[in-house]
C-alpha cells in the first residue's frame, strides 16, 4: 500500500510545532517530538555502524575478533609472566 502523503505533503500538512514527546506506549498518530535520549542513543549506534563498515571496508579488518584476540593475547602475557 502506497503511503497516503509524501514527506513533503506531510510537512505541509503540520499546522504548528510538535509539542509533545512520543512515549514508549504511544501510537505514533500525531506529530511526535522524539525523546532525546533514546534520539542520541540511536544516532551514537548508528555512528559507531558506520564508521564500523567504513574501516572494514578500508582495512578488510573484522572489528568484532578484536576483543577476543586482546583477551587471548592478554591471556597468553599472563601465563608466560606466572611460568
């Protein structure tokens, strides 16, 4: 089902600015300020996506293995110190 207005349609229709907060229960069916909290926490993730995909696209680098060959490295640093 095509959306009943475009974006720009559905500006045009906002008669006055949105003054009220979209809660976690509400049903978005009006013109909803977003929480700035969970706005930041969102734009923070999908920063932190981005700029992921951009250094493994650059370096062919899998970020995600990073913890664990630190901790295994660290591990092995441990053992060969006690020995």
């Amino acid at each position: 089902m095509p959306p009943k207005w475009t974006y720009a349609q559905a500006l045009q229709n906002v008669a006055q600015p949105p003054t009220r907060v979209l809660g976690s229960d509400d049903v978005l069916n009006f013109t909803a300020l977003a929480n700035n909290s969970v706005w930041s926490l969102q734009a923070n993730t999908l920063h932190s996506v981005y700029r992921e995909e951009a250094l493994h696209a650059k370096f062919g680098y899998d970020v995600h293995s990073a913890p664990t060959q630190f901790a295994f490295q660290y591990e092995l640093l441990l053992t060969v110190q006690t020995i």
